[in-house]
C-alpha cells in the first residue's frame, strides 16, 4: 500500500520461486511519482547500507556453497549487493510487459 509503514518484526512476505532450485525474495521501494521500482539499499544511510551489503553478500555466498555451485548468481553484476540495477527500467504500471 502506499505510505505503509514497516517496522522491526513485520512479515513481509515469503520466497518465491526463481527456478527449480533458487528461492527467490526481493526487497524494492516503489516510487508511485515515478511510476518505477527501485534499489531499497539506495535509501539506506552509509554505515546501515555496509552492513546490509555484508549481509546479503555472505547470505549469497552461503547460498551458493550450500547448493554447491559458485555460479548461482553474478555478484560481478550487482550494483550493490543484491540490485542488479539503481532501478528495474520497468515502470511499475507495465510490470505485465517487462
């Protein structure tokens, strides 16, 4: 919803299905005035962001020694840790089309 407000401890939500085999979770802010999604981690403030970044960066390297395969994702890619990208590209009204 619009204006919604999260704090400690909400449910937001489950993993979906990458594929087979890779859950997926995303985390995006989507700004209505721009009609867009984008890079929560953005938002975030310098020292909050290097912490999360740790985190999802170990939480991808966990992942992928579990699963056995260093190719799971393309760290090499991200922007920062967890966003391929500052925005999807995709406006949020045509998500159906992206």
């Amino acid at each position: 919803m619009v204006d919604d407000v999260v704090t400690a401890g909400h449910v937001l939500g489950n993993p979906g299905t990458w594929d087979s085999f890779v859950g997926r979770v995303e985390i995006q802010i989507i700004l209505t005035s721009e009609d867009e999604s984008v890079c929560p981690f953005l938002y975030f403030d310098p020292v909050t962001k290097a912490d999360y970044e740790g985190k999802v960066s170990q939480l991808i390297d966990d992942w992928e020694n579990y699963k056995g395969n260093p190719q799971i994702y393309s760290e090499e890619d991200f922007l920062i840790a967890g966003c391929r990208a500052a925005t999807t590209g995709c406006k949020i009204s045509r998500l159906a089309n992206c």
